[in-house]
C-alpha cells in the first residue's frame, strides 16, 4: 500500500484529525500540504512487507519549550535515517537504539518569494510579498552504546500519544514557515528523549580466516536493522566490524579461493514469522527474472525467512564490462554475491530489498571461488570471535557452486 493510501484509509491514524506540532495555525488541506505528503512519500520509500509500527517511550520538547510525553510512532515502515557530516552515504537508526535526539538550528533565515527572471537566467525576480522563515537544521543522534553520530536527518513524520490524543510531530531537514510568519512564531522540536531505551555496551565483532586463501573482503548483516556492515581486513587473514550493537549478524566472507555465506533464518523482530513452504524458492525462481537490474545471468540459491521476510542468497553476473570512457574490456566479468528480501502478499512473491554482500571484478587469470553455505556464520553475536577455517566446509559440506 501506498503512504499516500495509508493515510487516506486511516488504518494506523486519522491524518486530517490529528493536533499538529509543527504550525501554529489551524490545520488546513491545500496544495502546501498535499505537497509536503508528497513529500514524505519519496523520503519513505514504500514496502509491501508487513512490520509492526516502530513505537518508543519519549519525551518530546518544543523550541517555545513545550514539553510533551507518551508513546512515540513513526509513520513509514523505513527507521530514522541522516546522512552523517562529511560522509557521503546515509546511515539508520531503530527508535529502540536512540537515546536522545538534539534537533538545531544551523541557519535560519526571513526570504522572499521569488522565481528567476526567465528561463536559463540567474537573476531573480522577488515578489512584492511578505517574508516567510526558513530554516535548516543540524542533528545529533546518541545511541545506547553512548556513541553519537551528527548530520542531516532525512526529514520523517510521528504521532505522539498521550492522555490528551494524539500530536503530530515532524523532524525536519528544512522548514519553509508561512508568509507573514516570524520567525519565534515557528515551531520544531529541539530534543527528543527516549527514557524507555536503555544504556548498553557495544560489543567487539572480530575474527580470523586461515588455510581457506587470502582474505579479501567480509560484510555482515544486521538482521534486525536492516543495514549491512564491512570490516576492516587486515595481515589477509583478519577482519574487524569494531564494537557493535545487540542483535544477530549474517556474515559473508571472500578470500582469493571462496566465498562462504552465513545467510540465516533470523528476522527483524517487527515482523511477522509465516513459516515457509514447500515450492517457496521455486516461486520465487520464477519471479526473479522480472526483477529488473543490470544483470542478465542471476540466480537464487538459497532461501531462508519467512513468508513475511524471506531472505534469498542470489548469485548475479555480467560480462559486459566498460571502463572509465565506456569502451569494453575484455577478460573481466563482473559478479555480485546478492541478499534479497522478499515477502509473499497473496499468491506472487514481491521483492522488497536488495543487499549487495559482495561484489566482485573477476579478472579472467584469477581462480574461480567456490561458494559454500556456513550456518556458524550466520546469527552471530558481537562478542563473538570468529575463528573460522578448512573444518567448518569438512571437504564439499554446505557447497552450493563454482561462482563461474
């Protein structure tokens, strides 16, 4: 479903009879708002998999410091995600992992409306009109582990719950305020609290990889996150992810001669467990063509999950390489070690994620890895020091393929 046809449907919230947080005026429906829900349907994007709504215990303060409590849900299935200063990919954040959230002001401004003077100039024409407040915003994120990262947030929506009903609440990127508006009439939050979320020590996730070649590259998967990790390598035996939070990591690893895979059954926690079926992987077989990317060769080799939240292992190839100035070359091929994730509404499997575990630039001299099914790689917990070698494959145990 759609976020635009959740709203309408108001199966979590009545969107048009909520308070909100963020104007001081009366609600009202028109092209602004209509814009701004626009909005938020690209900054979630949508999901068919059915998960529980991400909900906390907060404590919410206004800049006017207005200060609310209750339960807090976000709207959309995505976790709160920012783009960390000076890096150039975005990061996310469960509600369950957060401490706090400090919300400031790093430029504000009184603008005019304008539009530019005629196509392809640069010089702006400003209306006779009056000023409206704009603002952009930096925030910090703690985490329980006591770390903090700060940047800019991907703008996300809430309702918070308390004995009054309920409040709207957006965390915001940029705010454009109304004509006319000043700037102490805005409203934004400035904190969130999570007093519910509780302190805990990241633990080191860290290993080793002998008589299996030279180690090259080790990602893992935080399963109930959804985000995938790389380790640092290091002596081409050793692999460190540093200190990590509590929950279960699939782990994959390439050396110069394998490739092992640690997909395992586990799931989010917010998502229903449908157990699978017999036929399920020969189902999705049979979709993965459709599922459009630049490989023509791909394969499913392995599933795990549930109906609600299958987890697919898929091997992908191309052998139309092109370097830098698009010309072929000849000898590489190019080929991606893939999790899929998968949800089954009805009667046809629907992709929902792409997780690249490894990828590869084979040069046509190099050996042909051998990919191998490890279940002791998979559901590790941090803490856990990996000692892997020869004895956890015993000869041919868990061979999947030539990753030819």
């Amino acid at each position: 479903m759609s976020l635009i046809a959740y709203y309408m449907q108001g199966k979590r919230m009545n969107y048009f009879s909520t308070k909100s947080l963020f104007r001081t005026k009366p609600l009202r429906f028109g092209i602004t708002r209509l814009a701004g829900l626009l909005l938020l349907v690209s900054v979630f994007p949508v999901s068919g998999v059915d998960k529980d709504p991400i909900s906390a215990e907060a404590i919410v303060t206004m800049n006017d410091g207005t200060v609310l409590s209750g339960i807090l849900t976000m709207i959309g299935a995505n976790p709160l995600t920012m783009t960390p200063l000076k890096e150039g990919r975005q990061k996310q954040f469960r509600l369950e992992d957060i401490l706090s959230i400090e919300h400031k002001v790093e430029t504000a401004d009184m603008k005019k409306p304008w539009v530019y003077k005629e196509a392809g100039s640069i010089e702006k024409v400003y209306y006779d009109e009056k000023e409206y407040p704009f603002i952009n915003f930096i925030t910090k994120i703690t985490l329980v582990d006591g770390t903090s990262v700060s940047g800019h947030i991907v703008s996300a929506a809430f309702y918070l719950k308390d004995n009054t009903g309920k409040h709207k609440v957006f965390l915001q990127r940029q705010l454009k305020g109304d004509k006319g508006q000043t700037m102490a009439e805005v409203s934004y939050p400035v904190a969130l609290q999570f007093p519910g979320n509780k302190a805990v020590n990241a633990l080191p996730f860290k290993g080793t990889v002998e008589g299996l070649g030279k180690l090259e590259k080790v990602s893992a998967f935080d399963v109930e996150r959804e985000t995938l990790l790389a380790a640092k390598v290091s002596e081409g035996s050793k692999f460190d992810f540093g200190n990590l939070l509590p929950g279960t990591y699939d782990v994959f690893i390439l050396t110069d001669t394998y490739a092992l895979a640690g997909l395992s059954g586990d799931i989010p926690s917010n998502i229903k467990k449908n157990p699978l079926q017999d036929g399920d992987l020969e189902a999705i077989r049979k979709v993965l063509p459709r599922t459009d990317d630049f490989f023509k060769e791909k394969w499913v080799l392995k599933l795990e999950g549930s109906r609600d939240y299958a987890k697919t292992l898929a091997y992908k190839q191309r052998s139309d390489f092109l370097d830098g100035m698009g010309n072929p070359v000849r000898g590489v091929r190019i080929w991606h070690l893939e999790m899929m994730t998968w949800h089954l509404p009805e009667t046809e499997w629907q992709l929902d994620n792409r997780f690249v575990l490894i990828r590869h630039k084979h040069q046509e001299t190099e050996k042909v890895r051998r990919l191998f099914a490890v279940p002791s790689i998979g559901a590790v917990r941090p803490g856990t020091e990996l000692k892997i070698n020869k004895e956890i494959i015993d000869g041919d145990r868990g061979f999947i393929q030539d990753l030819k």
